[in-house]
C-alpha cells in the first residue's frame, strides 16, 4: 500500500504544522501559570480600582443623601408634590387612622393622653382682661364678668352646637380627635341660629370631596377646596348629605353642595407650602402600630396554644385514636337530633371522616393511650420568648413621631428615674402647649369673635363701640400642669418676685388659673378664718430672715410652715 503522506504537495505539512501549534503547546510550569494569573487580574482589578476612586472623591465633593450606592437602591429619589400625593393616599391614611384609633391600644393611649393634657379636665376657658376706658391701669371686672358668664351659658348643651346634644367641652374634645384621626377640622358657622345668634355644625372630613377635581368659574377645586390663583380658599364643595342642604348661601352642584368660605372654618397642620388638605397625625408611623399589633395578638395565640396543647396521640397507620371520632360524631347527632334532622348514612360517614381530623386540647390532661399508640409531646418556645424588645421599639418609633415620650404611650415605668421622667415629661408639656396654642386659634378664637357682636346685643351693660377692646381682650386659659418638683419651682418663682422679673398676677396665669378668682378668694379666707400665721404672708418673706448659730442669715421659707399651720 503506498503511504499518501508521502505523495503530499511540499509545503502542506509546514503549514499545518504551524496552524496546529497552538494547540499541540507544552503544558505551562507552575510559574508561568501564576505569572499569567496576576497580571490578567492586575489587567482586570485596575480599572475598577480607578472608577471606584473616581467615585469616592465625587461623592466627597457632593451630598451623600443624593448619592445612590447599592445598599441604598430601593430609596425613592422623587418625593413627587404634596397635593398629588394627598389627593390619591388621603382617604386611605385617613380610614386606617381612624381604625387605628378605634381599635388598637396603643393609638387609644395617645388619644387619652391628647385629652388629659391638651384640654385637661375643664378644658380650654376663656378669661378676658377688659381695661376700664378711663383708667387703662385696673381691670373692668363687672364687664369681664358678664363676658364670661354670658360664654359659659352659650357653651351649655343645646346652645352652641346645631344638633343641641353637645357642650362646648364636648365640641373641643371632637375637634381635637378630629385633627388626630383625620388630620384636619371642619366645621360651619351657622349666624342667626340659636338663641346666642349663632350655632357651630361639626362637619365630618369626609364630606370634603378629597376626590374632586375640576374647574368653576374660572376657578380651580383641588380635593373639594376652591381656591383663587392666589390659593385662597374661595368656597367648600361637601357632599350633600342629605336632601334640602342648600339654605343659607350654599348652593347645590349636582351632588355636591358649594359652601361660601367666609362660613366654613378648615383648619390643619400645614407641612409643605400650598397644601389643601391635612394629615392624619395618626397615619405617620401607623406601619409600626400596626405590626406590633398583629405580632402581639399572635404571640398571645401561639402563647395560649402552647399552655393548652400538651401533645399528640400517634398511630402507625395515622389513623385516630378510638373514642375521638366517636365522640365528635355523637355530638353532631345529639345537634340534628335537637334541630330536628336526620343524617343520612352518607352524612354520618362524611362528619366520621371529618372528625377524624380533629385533635382535642384539654388544659392540664392527658387520656390513656391506647394500645398500638405512642404520645408526642408538643414543644413550643412559646410563651418563653423574649418579644418585648419588638415591641417596643415599634411604640417607640411611633411615640417620637408624635412628640411624646415611649414612657407615655408605653404605660412603661420599669427603666425611669427622676432625671429622665424630668426630660421626658418636660418636653411631652411643650408640645402640648403648642397643640393648646393651635386649638385655640383654630376654634375658640374663631367662634369668639363669631359669637360676640351677638353676645354684645344680648346684654344692654356692654357697649357695641368697644366690641374691639373686648375681642383684643379675650385670653384663654388652658390646662396646666402640677410642677416636676414643687418646691424647687416655688423657690424659683420666689427668687424671680423678689428679683422684679415676673408679677405674682403673671405666676397665677402661668398656671392656668384667675389672679382676681384667687385674690377674692383669699380676701373671702381672711374673713372667714384670719390672717394666715406669721411666717406664711408674701409680707413676711420680705423681712430679713432671722440669724443662725454662726451669725449668718439663713433662707426663708416660701411655702407655708406646716408646723405653723397645724398649730393654728
């Protein structure tokens, strides 16, 4: 046989051996091999390296907030406009507010505590501080007395609200939740109602048209709220209720009744500049309330199932024990039979087939087991698991967005000491006046000056040329709170009386309490009882305080000496 490499053209084999070369290469030496690896990854790791540094001294020189690293890629980069958002998410945060606060304890113990400090058990009263016209110097106290007399009347029930069941204290405590849970008050001015000349209708938030949208007259309604191009409100478009709204300058719109601004009163907390609408106080945070709830009432399940159920029966088929089955089934009969029907043998054997997937929990016993079954113990780490750190880091985060403390709206005393109760309770206090500050500018001042020209005809003792002096003179007094450490405080007050920086009238208001109430009231005590025992009169804190043993004056004694007191 004649070999065919051997008739090849010259120059075929040189070439193919070149072409395979590649291929046919020595295997590489250890060195060679790691040689090659550090300089592809070197090839590789140093463009990276550059664009990282790039990036690190760019970030440097910019706001990390703006920045968007991978760890931080699920943050939202747009806030989008606050009327745009409220218009689609209020009615939700809205009814979820409101659910939270009818149902969930923790939302329950704010609403309490927005009450007890904002309006206390009186709520906010009115003291008016009217100067005699010709002696600007002393009080007028006849006029401030019929004033004052004449609003505590208009604030009994039947008189200041249309529906005659509430009192002004109960219309205070409504708005105060409203703003809480719906995160605005809505109300109406009825003048000529009522027999002090005007009447306050509580409106629901939801009459409100969050959801409409549109033109009038040249006009925009954003979520219910015509306003100008200025975005003053112009007038309210409510739902009609009921049929016949409509008398006293509101008109009727297709389902909607138009109301003139200058009768409605919508007040909020504005946020952002331009909004119209207002946020549930409740809805910030909600998230939080809302899983410690649900993880609460499922611990307590799981906590409960773990102390009923004691174990298994287990058979080799997994079939039932005898006598389980039976029993089910015999109680269903003993039901037909006190209904009145009668099963079928199909229907019995479908309630035996039933029944035998059901076990039995009985506290605290066990049945013989019978032959041919083994007993399983049911083990659970419930209720023996610490989840109280959960939960109150949930409270926690919520209580902050509130302005109030964790030991508040915990009901949690277990970690608080004098110092930080002092923290704590001293800013829970000025967040509450602020929320006082609100609510009288919100409400009483509104319906005061409402109610006053009516309140002036009403009474022939008070003059219609002074209406203004009596408006600018109208304070409130809201709830105030017993000091942290009364004594100290009364030191301080002391310190500050004798120094000439406050007044004793300005003490007493800052409590929250009447100078003049107080000062007839000690006058009535003089009269009645005498003097109060030497040592116990303002007078007497003045005199220079008697010497000690080591010839130096010693400090007198603001608060009244019990020892003094008990003597008398």
């Amino acid at each position: 046989m004649t070999d065919r490499s051997s008739r090849a053209p010259a120059g075929i084999v040189p070439f193919a051996r070149r072409m395979l070369a590649p291929f046919r290469r020595s295997a590489e030496t250890p060195e060679e091999r790691a040689s090659w690896l550090r300089q592809t990854i070197s090839a590789v790791a140093e463009p990276l390296r550059t664009q990282r540094v790039a990036a690190l001294q760019s970030a440097t020189r910019s706001f990390s907030a703006a920045e968007t690293p991978d760890w931080v890629a699920d943050w939202p980069t747009v806030a989008g406009e606050i009327n745009e958002a409220l218009s689609r998410q209020w009615q939700t945060m809205m009814h979820r507010s409101r659910l939270l606060a009818r149902n969930n304890e923790w939302a329950q113990r704010y609403l309490l505590q927005l009450e007890d400090n904002v309006l206390g058990a009186t709520g906010i009263r009115l003291q008016m501080r009217v100067a005699l016209a010709t002696r600007p110097a002393e009080q007028d106290a006849a006029t401030n007395a019929i004033i004052e007399a004449e609003w505590e009347r208009f604030g009994a029930r039947g008189a200041c609200e249309v529906s005659g069941q509430m009192t002004w204290r109960e219309v205070e405590k409504l708005a105060l939740m409203s703003l809480a849970r719906d995160g605005e008050i809505l109300y109406r001015l009825r003048r000529g109602s009522g027999p002090f000349g005007v009447r306050l209708q509580l409106i629901p938030a939801t009459l409100l048209d969050v959801t409409l949208t549109r033109e009038h007259q040249g006009r925009r309604i954003r979520m219910g709220v015509e306003i100008d191009d200025d975005g003053v409100p112009v007038a309210y478009w409510l739902l009609a209720a009921r049929s016949g709204e409509g008398a006293g300058g509101a008109v009727s719109v297709g389902r909607h009744v138009r109301v003139p601004a200058d009768e409605i009163r919508h007040r909020f907390v504005a946020e952002e500049i331009g909004q119209l609408r207002g946020i549930p106080w409740l809805a910030v945070g909600a998230r939080r309330l809302w899983m410690a709830q649900k993880f609460e009432e499922a611990a307590a399940v799981a906590s409960t199932n773990s102390a009923q159920r004691l174990g298994f029966f287990v058979s080799p088929t997994g079939d039932a024990p005898p006598g389980f089955a039976d029993q089910i089934v015999s109680s269903v009969l003993d039901a037909a039979k006190a209904a009145g029907k009668i099963l079928s043998p199909d229907e019995i054997a479908q309630i035996t087939a039933a029944a035998d997937k059901f076990t039995t929990t009985v506290p605290g016993q066990f049945d013989t087991v019978p032959s041919g079954y083994d007993f399983r113990q049911y083990d659970s780490a419930w209720p023996n698991i610490q989840a109280g750190e959960f939960v109150k880091s949930q409270i926690r985060g919520w209580s902050a967005a509130r302005g109030a403390s964790y030991v508040s709206i915990g009901n949690d005393l277990a970690d608080v000491n004098y110092s930080s109760a002092r923290v704590g309770i001293l800013d829970e206090r000025e967040h509450y006046k602020g929320l006082q500050a609100r609510l009288v500018s919100w409400l009483h001042e509104d319906v005061f000056s409402a109610w006053l020209p009516y309140a002036v005809l009403r009474n022939p003792s008070l003059r219609a040329t002074r209406i203004d002096a009596y408006r600018a003179a109208a304070t409130w007094r809201p709830r105030r709170w017993q000091g942290i450490d009364p004594v100290k405080e009364a030191e301080a007050s002391r310190l500050d009386l004798e120094l000439g920086l406050t007044s004793r009238t300005r003490l007493i208001l800052e409590r929250g309490e009447d100078p003049e109430q107080i000062a007839g009231e000690r006058a009535e005590d003089d009269r009645l009882f005498g003097p109060l025992p030497a040592g116990t009169s303002p007078a007497a804190q003045q005199e220079d305080p008697p010497a000690g043993k080591d010839g130096k004056k010693t400090q007198g004694n603001f608060l009244p000496s019990l020892r003094a007191i008990a003597g008398a």
